[in-house]
C-alpha cells in the first residue's frame, strides 16, 4: 500500500531528507562556508537569498549563527528578516544578541511571540526585556497570558514554581479508562497538546499517583484508573530550588514530577526535559565560578560583561598574591644570602596550590552532588590527607635531587623537599576543609573556595620553606 | 465516590505518605543520625532490624549508603542484606563500594539481577565485573539476554548504540489509529512497557516520522498515522559520541530521537532521560579535567585510584614549575643585587595565571557547547585581548603603586606593573589559543589546557619582569 501511494520520487524525497537530517558532527549552520555564504547574501541587501539560507534552519541554530556574526551585521539580518523571523528564536538566543534581537524588534512582534510560547520562555524572554518595553508587551497580551507570566514570576527565579508546565491532565481515581479516553476525545480546552503521564488527583487536588499513557492504551475501558496508576507520585515543593530538582531527576531517574503547593495541591508537572537545561547550566556555573569568572561573561556576552565578569576575581587574586608577598618580604636577608632560595620558592607554592585545586575541586563536585556530607566527612578528610601525603613524598623526593643536584647542597635539597610535602599537606587539608567551611556557611563553595585554598597554599608555602632556609641553612 | 470508598484513615494515610515523599532538600538517608541507626544495627548483627531501616529505601539511596559508609561495615551490610539488597543497587553504585559489592554478591544472584535489568544498565554492571565473574555471569543468562548485551558491547563505549533502548513500538503510514490501538491492546510481546512515542516507518523499516501517544489518543480510528505523525524524525547515527547526543538534544530540546544504522534503519530510541545522566558524566569530567584530575579519583574511589588519578598531574606541573625555577635561575645576580624582585615576581605569575585560567575555562567551555568555532575564532581572540588589556592596566596600576610604595622605588613600580600587563594579555592570548590548538589537534582541551596555559604565564611572567629589571634597574 505504501509503495502504491508513493511514487519513486517521493521516496527518494523521504529519503534524502532522512539523510540531510541525521545529527551532523559539526553544525553545518556554523560552518565557515554557510556563514560566508550568508554574509554574501547580507552585502547583497537582498532580503529573498538570506530568506532561502534560513528559512529550513531550526530556531536554536538561527540563534548561533546571530550570536556568531558581528554586531553590524547581525543587526542588518535582523533588519532583513523582519517578521520572517522565526519567533522562536527570541527564547533560544543569549548574550549580546539578545540584547541586540530584542532592541531592534517592535514590541508587536515581541507580543505574538510570546502569545506562542510555552509560559517558561515567555518568561525568560519577558525578564531580559528593559522596563519600558516589558510594560508595553505585557499590556499588549491577552488577560490569560499575562496572568499566567506574572503567576510564574512571583515564585523565586530558580525555583521550581518557574520551570513547571501548569497545563497537566488530571482524573481522580474512580474514573475508567473508558472515561478518560472519551474525554480526551472530546478535545476539552485543559488538555495539554502533548503529554506523557495523566496525573491522579484526590478531590483536593492532591497528587495521589500517575499513570504513563502507554498503559492506559494497553488496558480495557471498564478498568479504573485507580487499578493502574503508580501510587506515591514523586512530589517537588514549588519553592525547591532548581539545582535540587536536578538532582532529584538525576539520582531517581525520574522523567516527570509533580509540584505541589505549601496545602500540597497539584499546581504543575516538570518533566525531564525541562531538567536538561538545568542541569547544563548549574554545571557551566560550577566550572566558571572554581575558574573565577561569572557566568555572564562567556564568549558572546558584551565587551562591558566580560570585564565586569573577571575584573574581580582578578583583583581579589591581587590581594591574595601581594599577602604572599609579603610573607617573601619578610626574608629579604634570607634571600640575599642565598638566592636559589628565590629560585626554588615558587615551586613549592604552584605544587601546594595545584594539589589543592585538585582536592578542593573533588570536594566541590562532591558537595554538588551530595556525595560529600557531614556523615562521611572525616572519613573523606583522612584519606585526601593519607594520598596527599603518598604523592607529597613521591613528588618531593623527585624534586629534592633535582634542587641537591642544581646547587650542590644536599641540605637545601632536604628542606625543599620537606617544605614542599608540608605544603601538599596543608593543601589536602584546606582543599577539603575550606569548601565543606564555605557550605556549612550556606556560601556557594565553587565560588569562593579557590581563592581561599590557593592563598593559604603560597603563604604556608613561603613561609615553610624560607624559615625552614633561616633557621637550618645560614 | 471517592469519599464513600476511603475511610478517613486512608486518606490521612495518603496525605501523610505524600508529605514524606515530598523532595527533600537534605537526603534523609544519608543523615547522620540514619547513619547512626543504620551502624548500631550492624553492630547488633541483626538482620531484621538493619532491614527494618532499608526496607522502604530507594535503590540510589541504598547505593549511596553504602559508598558513604567505611568499607569493613559496608561489606558486613552487604552480608546481612543477602539476597534482599535491591538488584537495582548494582547499577546505582560507584566506586570502591562498587567493587566491594560486585566482589562478595554470588554470581548467581548478579545473573539474576542482569537478567531483570535493562540493556544500557545490564551492560553498565557486566563492564565492571573482572573477566572470570563476567565470563560465569554470561553463561549464566538466557541465549537473548546475553545477545542483547553482546550486540551492545560491540558498539564503541560511549556511543549512541550504547544508550538507545532496543525495544520500541514501529508501525507503517498507512496503519490507522484503529489498527495501532487494537495491536497495542493485543498484549504483543514486542511493546515496549512504558513508552510515550509510537514510531513510523517505511518497509525499509527507515523511520519516517513520530506520533506522540497523546496525539493518538485524541484521534479517530479510521484516521491514519501518516496524517497526524510528525515528519523528518530527528536521526541520530548509531556510532556518534554520547556527547554529540547530549549536545543534539540539549540543542533542540529533544524529547526522543531515532537512532538509525549506516543503512539508515531504525536500530532503536534515545530518549531524554537517557542524555541527562550523559550530561551529567560529561559536565563533570570536564570540571575535573581543568583541575588536572581524573574522573576516577573522586571520593568514593579507593585509594589507589585517589593515588593514580593526581600523581601524574602533580609531576606534569611539577616539571612545568622546574622550567619556571630555571627562567629565575638566569637571573640569580639580578636577584642578588636587588631581593624585592624576589618579592614581587611571584605576584607577576600568578596574575598570568589567574587571568589565563579565566579566559582558559570560558574557551574551553565554549568549545564544549560549541560557540566557539572557526567562524568566530578571531572575533573571539581580540575581544579576549582587549579585555585583557583593559582589566591588566588597571589591576597594574593599582599593583604598581602598592610596589612603589613599599619599596619607595618608582622604577620599580613601573617595570612591575608593565610586566604585569604584558603577562595579562599573553595570558589572554594563549588563554584561548591553546584550548583552540588543541582541539584542531584532536586533543581534548579540557584536559590538556591549563599546564600549557599556566606554564607559559609562568615562564612569561619571570623572563619580562626579571630581563626589564636586568635591563633598566641595575
């Protein structure tokens, strides 16, 4: 039947396209050649040639290629595309694009826009807006809609209440299969477009368990609901945080969840999906903030936000370097005796420092994902000590012959070497210690450990090896 | 109805069962004080109670119990559990713990448990075992099982064919949703359990498209599904890297993707519960990566994994730092006729350092998440090196005035703060061009980048300020 319906041509047609789509290993949207094709067309000022680049290209891949071109020339797209513009775009888009897409769109074509969205990216493109235009937006929605984004605003920014979907479908327990398949023929306006799970509810509107579709497909009509459906549905406060609701999703495999509020009513599903972003963002955060920079700082963010983003960390770095410093000032005379003390110095401040960043980085990853707690904590802290002192030795004796080779003095080679196991102690020890300090004091460890752990490893690392040089070598 | 047939007592039993499962935002299972109970059970050597307290447990919560406790009483619980543990632990657990329970569970028993697990979990605990245990665990299986996991070893680790699930429900365009529900309803032993997505393809079985469940119970019988599926079914090639995966559907906010052979069949369905643990693995291994440590030496790892994972780390930079030690070497009778250089050319470093870290981590992450690419490669580079000037001319100005000061010394200031400068934008520099080069070079830049970036900062930083204090200052 298939073959008779389809002419060979059509076939061929499915069939390329298949192809044309499987996952590329590169984007083809950002390759050199489709860019350099695209600023061609941009130079032309011919509106229908950049219209054929991009009208097949995905939203999320419209985004890119704005947030790959020049500010000029991104704007000029902007301009040629006009309302052709896929409205998706504007929820996909970050950085200084955004912020170019948003101020060169009338605030009309914003407003359809966000009338199409889900309320999640309703939200997030309403929140970048600057005051003015978010007012002339909002008051551009309909009644519903604009509820429905000012509801998601008031819970927290980060919380669960912002990344639940409200539309869900819900049955109490007593209905049959039978009727829940009428009713959702019947096409009623509550029923989500699509969905996964059908949600059970008492008459409360408390979640009293779900079940997936597949199995009300599979089972006969006079059945209940109550018969088949999974008790105990995994519940998520709408104020948890979305770091939490992360790993939740992650650690118990779950692909939906329902969120209830403080009376423990059904106001919301999330669904695994929504966690994706999540939990790429939380971890950006994590490897941003132990590098020291902010995470509005990326390679698309504004000039202006890449120095606001690093300037900081920058000179808080200043300080922490001048304090070890000042530990060296303290032994000028130590030094003008004995300058290869000044030379060896630093080495056994970067191993004391990278043994930590080694630690503390363990640690913070362990706090993040809840391996590390206060149940195992000196288990945790005795066993970095024990192999930080295994590598301290292995590493120390190493660079003790080197340094007894290079200046022909055995002793120098013997305090180095006990300066720099000293050092990759204390590192072990405040790499572990410090970040588990800094949660204790609910600050965020991956954010302010790293300053911490590498002035205390440069300063002790001075401070050891010089005195130790003071009071045995001169 | 629903009042009628519960008594006042179950509903108090519903409500007060949600409220305990309500996500909480400290695990209870791996609170002290459950801890504690949990070891006074041991040491009472009573299985019933120890039973009592992990009876109701979640499989992932049993597995983190477990690795958090020391590894004499984790094997004893082990012990008392017996044949009660949750076969589902076996593929929750990591590390030591991991081993330990492998090494004392019969075979038998991890036979049975494989054989109830599915593929991409089954395959997970059959890797891990050691090659006499795999062997007997293997013959132990049924003739399918054993295939199915066979045929999931010969895809490379770590690739799409090794996360797609086998099992999926596949029917032709013409079918109609009368014929699809009726088949359902048939009990057919090739339905998957749960599934959310009803596949379409061609007789080629080369998918042409998908119909969400919901979507299809909202339909008529007599519709088909080539009317309501949707077309172009994202594709995704057996052999492509679980990171592209995770990419593709981070991307597009996938829900489900069709994995298809070099024939372009349909072999079997990613869905996106499977990428979230992906995501997870890849976020994680780059955080440590960029610390210089292995993704095995975490705190759960034994400690010759701990051992391993670092040394080799430690040594790369201890080497690194040596080549530092030997750029100050050269300047031991520059040293000698002024110490505050000693002084000051730590800060110098570091700076580099810092900076270069910074501008490091957003490369490499931006590489990751591919927004850095040969299209924006330049652009890139000189925004990083115009914020890296900027931010190193007034972090060196305020670096300079501290170092006049203290050492009443002007030149002094001035060479130091023009070191720094130009330490800064090398840093920026290579920074990004290291990440960039390694990349080209098939190197992953997560791992690789930060002994180049901190070693040239290092080397950089001692020659500039040292030779201008050589050339200007003595």
């Amino acid at each position: 039947m298939v073959d008779e319906n389809q002419t060979p041509d059509e076939t061929a047609a499915t069939v390329s396209g298949a192809e044309q789509r499987v996952a590329p290993q590169t984007d083809v949207h950002l390759s050199k050649s489709f860019v350099q094709d695209l600023e061609n067309a941009l130079k032309e000022d011919d509106p229908s040639s950049v219209w054929a680049l991009l009208e097949e290209v995905h939203a999320a891949d419209v985004a890119d290629i704005l947030e790959v071109l020049p500010s000029v020339k991104r704007k000029k797209l902007i301009g040629l595309l006009g309302e052709k513009l896929d409205p998706e775009v504007l929820s996909e888009i970050e950085g200084e694009a955004q912020d170019d897409l948003y101020e060169h769109m009338p605030n009309d074509q914003i407003a359809d826009a966000v009338t199409d969205m889900e309320t999640d990216d309703a939200v997030y493109v309403i929140e970048e807006l600057d005051d003015d235009d978010r007012k002339e937006v909002m008051q551009k929605l309909t009644a519903d809609d604009r509820v429905a984004i000012e509801e998601s605003l008031a819970y927290p920014e980060d919380s669960a209440g912002r990344l639940m979907q409200r539309q869900l479908f819900a049955v109490p327990e007593f209905w049959t299969i039978g009727q829940t398949i009428d009713y959702l023929r019947s096409d009623s306006e509550d029923i989500p477009e699509d969905f996964y799970d059908v949600f059970v509810v008492d008459p409360a509107h408390r979640p009293v368990g779900t079940v997936p579709l597949s199995r009300i497909m599979r089972s006969n009509r006079p059945t209940t609901i109550g018969d088949i459906m999974d008790k105990d549905p995994y519940l998520i406060e709408v104020t948890a945080d979305q770091e939490e609701v992360a790993y939740q999703f992650t650690k118990y495999h779950l692909i939906s969840a329902s969120v209830v509020d403080e009376s423990q009513r059904l106001v919301g599903v999330i669904t695994v999906d929504d966690v994706v972003d999540v939990i790429d963002e939380e971890a950006e955060e994590d490897i941003l903030a132990l590098a020291g920079v902010s995470d509005e700082s990326g390679v698309n963010e504004s000039f202006t936000e890449i120095i606001k983003g690093r300037f900081l960390w920058l000179f808080i770095n200043l300080c922490a370097a001048v304090l070890g410093s000042f530990v060296i000032g303290q032994f000028e005379a130590t030094i003008e005796q004995l300058v290869a003390l000044a030379v060896l110095m630093p080495v056994v401040a970067s191993m004391g420092g990278n043994a930590g960043t080694q630690t503390m980085t363990v640690a913070v990853r362990a706090l993040a994902t809840k391996e590390l707690s206060g149940t195992n904590a000196f288990r945790v802290v005795t066993r970095e000590l024990m192999a930080a002192s295994l590598n301290g030795m292995m590493l120390a004796s190493i660079a003790g012959l080197v340094a007894w080779f290079w200046f022909s003095n055995i002793l120098l080679g013997a305090i180095f070497a006990s300066a720099m196991i000293f050092n990759i102690l204390v590192a072990g020890l405040f790499g572990i210690l410090v970040p588990l300090g800094l949660q204790k004091a609910d600050i965020d460890p991956a954010i302010a450990s790293s300053v911490f752990v590498t002035t205390i490893t440069d300063v002790v690392g001075f401070f050891v090896f010089l005195s130790l040089a003071a009071v045995f070598l001169l």
